[in-house]
C-alpha cells in the first residue's frame, strides 16, 4: 500500500511512503488480537483487592452461646462468615492477573491490527515534525490541518519527543507513542493512526523484517 506524505499543515510534500503487505496486509487475525487485547486489559488491573476472612477480623473468641440446648446451630464464634460483621468467604486476595503470550502470537496480533486500520483508511503518513515549545494548540490545529479534529487520534513517532508528548497530554483524544512501545490495544482504540515518516522504517525494524 502506497501513501502520501503530508507535511504538519496538511499538505501533501509530493513524497509517497509504501507500506509493507507483510504488516500491513496480512490475513488478519481475530484470536491473536483477543488474546494481545486480554492480556493488555489484565496487566492493567492492579490486583490489589483484599477482603477479611474470619481469621483476620477483629473480635472476641469468646463462644457466644453454650453448645446444645438453644435450638439453633452450635457456634463458636462471632467472627464467623454467616454472622454479620464476620468475615468473608472466599473474598478476593492480591494476585497478579498477568498471563504470558508468546511473542510471535503478540507479533501477529500488532500486524493484524494494523491491516484492519489500513483497510479502513485510517492511517495517515506526516513528516517527521517537533515542536519548539509545548503548546497544546499547536496540537489542535496539526489534528484540524490534517482533518482528524474528531477523532480519536494515535500519534506514533519514530523516537520520544518530550514537547510532542507534552503539547498532547491535555487533549482527551490524542495519544502520543513511540513505534517500538505500539500495542495491539491502542491501535484499535484509535480511528486514526498518524505515523511519522520515520516510524514506518522503526515499525518494520520491531517486526524484524
């Protein structure tokens, strides 16, 4: 797939950049990015949640009535999970919720989102840009020049650039990444893809082409 390059006005420079088939026009797919997504989504979750069981709650041992006689069940204590304020059965515990994935699956999932963005035409190609200072207006009018002003925009840039990441950080909409940090998530999270001219070759480095 060939692409025109814009300039940071929306214009095109007259360059065109051509995108590999070998990642951005494979045979997508579905499973490999449910399970890229999945594992994304769990090593987000903090697993810090934690209920009492009744050996941490605090209260007396004492048995709170004699063992026969009263008709109802024996019990020995108020800390007990069927009586209010006791403690919790099976609640949750810290845990990890992270799972590993092999790389080549990971890999395939990242090539296969990025195929369905090419197939939507949602990708566009700039030149590689910087800002002078950080200025989140500067920010505004790059997504108004190149007509993604209402979308949710996905920035990738070929290295970390501070007043870049800094200009964007107040805008709701746009996220800023570096072409060897992409994942599967926020590609799909995005409706427009801008890829920097020089992160088309570092996009293709990662894949190991």
């Amino acid at each position: 797939m060939e692409l025109s390059v814009l300039n940071i006005e929306g214009k095109e420079t007259g360059k065109k950049v051509t995108l590999n088939d070998q990642i951005f026009g494979i045979e997508p797919s579905d499973h490999a990015i449910y399970l890229d997504v999945k594992q994304y989504m769990a090593n987000q979750r903090q697993g810090t949640s934690k209920s009492k069981e009744r050996g941490e709650i605090a209260g007396s041992t004492k048995k709170i009535k004699r063992q026969k006689g009263t008709g109802t069940a024996r019990a020995g204590s108020i800390k007990s999970p069927i009586f209010r304020g006791g403690g919790t059965i099976f609640g949750p515990r810290p845990r990890n919720y992270g799972f590993k994935l092999n790389k080549k699956v990971k890999q395939l999932a990242r090539k296969s989102a990025l195929t369905y963005k090419a197939n939507e035409k949602s990708i566009v190609v700039v030149e590689d840009f910087n800002f002078e200072a950080p200025k989140t207006k500067e920010m505004v009018a790059l997504q108004s020049n190149l007509q993604i002003a209402e979308k949710k925009a996905l920035f990738v840039l070929p290295t970390e650039n501070n007043n870049i990441y800094l200009s964007s950080r107040n805008l709701q909409d746009v996220s800023v990444v570096t072409a060897s940090e992409l994942n599967t998530y926020q590609i799909l999270n995005a409706k427009a893809i801008v890829l920097c001219e020089g992160s088309v070759a570092k996009i293709e480095e990662a894949f190991k082409l």
